[in-house]
C-alpha cells in the first residue's frame, strides 16, 4: 500500500528531519533580514534581487513552490496574470502556516510532504502534468544525500511540470564556484550542525542532474550560488 504523505514525513530519515526542523517561529522570523539580506550579499556573494529576477522569468500561473520557507519570492514576483494558483510543498507545517499566511491574496494549497520522497501526486491537491512551473530556491543545499539523491526533487518538479513548464531556482555550491574564506567558514558551521548539507554538491553534478531531466538549462554561478533555470521536455515521455 503507498503511504500518505504524513506518514512519509513520519518515516524521513533523521538527517532530512534535522535539516528542516531549524525552520521554527523564531528563525522565520529573522529570516528574510539575515539569509536573504546580509548572508546572501555578504557571505555567498548573490544578492536576492537575482533570485528575484529568476523567479520573475520563470514563475507561471499554476505554480508549486518546493521548500516555502517564508515565501519571501513567491510574495515579491510577478507573477504572469493576477490570480495565480500557488502549491506549497514542506515538510516542516510552521514553514507552511507562515508561507500560506503571508501570501494568503492567492489562497495557496498547501502540501506536507518531504520533497526527497515521490510527492504524493495522488491526492487531489497535486496534479502530475499540473504546473506551469516550479520553484526550488536555496533548496538543494539544505537536503541531505549525493546529486544522485538530491535528483529525487528535480524528478517531482518534472513530474509536476507540464511539458514545457519551467524549473528553476538556486542553491549554494561547496565546489566549481568561487568561496570566500568567509562562506567556507560559515558552510562548515551549517554543515556540521546538519542546516546545510552541501559538501559533497559541485557545479557540474548540479548540471549533470538538470540535464538528465529537462531541456534548455541555463545555470548562472554568482559567488557560491548557481542559479538554474530548464524547461520540462516537450515530450513527456523523454
Ligand atoms: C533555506 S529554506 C528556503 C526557503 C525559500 N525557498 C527561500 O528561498 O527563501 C529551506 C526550506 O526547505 C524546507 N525543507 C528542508 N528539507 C526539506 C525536505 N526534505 N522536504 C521538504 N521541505 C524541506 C525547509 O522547511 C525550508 O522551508
């Protein structure tokens, strides 16, 4: 029998526990300030406004956000008509109270579920082929496993996605990109404490992984960070 989505949660090795439960009240509530302001210009050298402007291409009228956080970008983008329909997808339900709270205008679904695990796109709240984007940002440094591992989230946005849809987003490299002594410093902290989990993720296994899946990728590297932007195939059955 396939298990529901909260008992997927339930049964989530505890190193993907760890890495999304730092996520409570109090540090969403510093959030947008100290990562996306001060850590993301001054530590890893790519200011949000670039994120911004990934998501201002990219983001669709049918979107799924994977990993919500304070839904700082989803809050801030434009999106391409006014009434968007907006999924968020976390394991962590204060990350989805206070995502689904903060852009409530669009009425988001929200989805409990870890992204690492097939997404439950049985239940009706998800619909496989659904979407005409998904967003994954300053995911993939945050999940434990190897490239291979991390493919897991890339194959529930293509499932997600229609043909033609857009993946996109960003993470935080340990390795083919430029690290200060500053980033690399604050990168073992967060790893060691099981926040990040990205020593073993490069820039040609992150592309490895978006070409094996989509058509189209374009990756941009600023600082530490690589910002990717792919099409689903336009076949499906690719
Ligand atoms: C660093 S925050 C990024 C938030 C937002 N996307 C942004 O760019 O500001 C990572 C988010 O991923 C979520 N997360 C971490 N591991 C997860 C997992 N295995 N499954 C689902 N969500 C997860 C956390 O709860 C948190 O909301």
């Amino acid at each position: 029998m396939t298990p529901s989505a909260g008992e997927v949660v339930r049964m989530a090795r505890d190193e993907v526990i760890a890495g999304q439960a730092v996520y409570n009240r109090t540090v969403l509530a510093g959030y947008d300030l100290y990562v996306l302001g001060f850590s993301c210009r001054l530590i890893w050298r790519c200011p949000k406004r670039l994120m911004l402007a990934n998501y201002d291409r990219n983001v669709g009228e049918r979107h799924l956000e994977l990993g919500a956080g304070t839904a700082y970008f989803p809050d801030r983008c434009r999106f391409p008509g006014p009434a968007p329909t907006l999924t968020l997808a976390d394991m962590n339900p204060t990350v989805l109270r206070v995502s689904a709270a903060r852009i409530a205008r669009y009425r988001p679904t929200t989805i409990r579920a870890d992204v690492l695990q097939p997404l439950p796109f049985d239940d009706d709240r998800l619909r496989a082929g659904g979407y005409d984007s998904v967003g994954a940002n300053f995911l993939l440094h945050c999940l434990p496993g190897t490239w291979a591992e991390k493919g897991a989230v890339l194959d529930n946005a293509k499932t997600a996605l229609r043909p033609g849809g857009r993946f996109f987003g960003s993470t935080i490299l340990s390795s083919g990109v430029p690290t200060t002594a500053p980033a690399r410093r604050l990168m073992r902290i967060y790893n060691a404490r099981g926040i990040f989990h990205n020593h073993g993720d490069d820039l040609a296994g992150l592309r490895a992984q978006l070409d094996a899946r989509f058509q189209d990728v374009r990756v941009t590297v600023r600082g530490c960070v690589a910002l990717f932007e792919a099409a689903a195939p336009d076949d499906p059955a690719r």
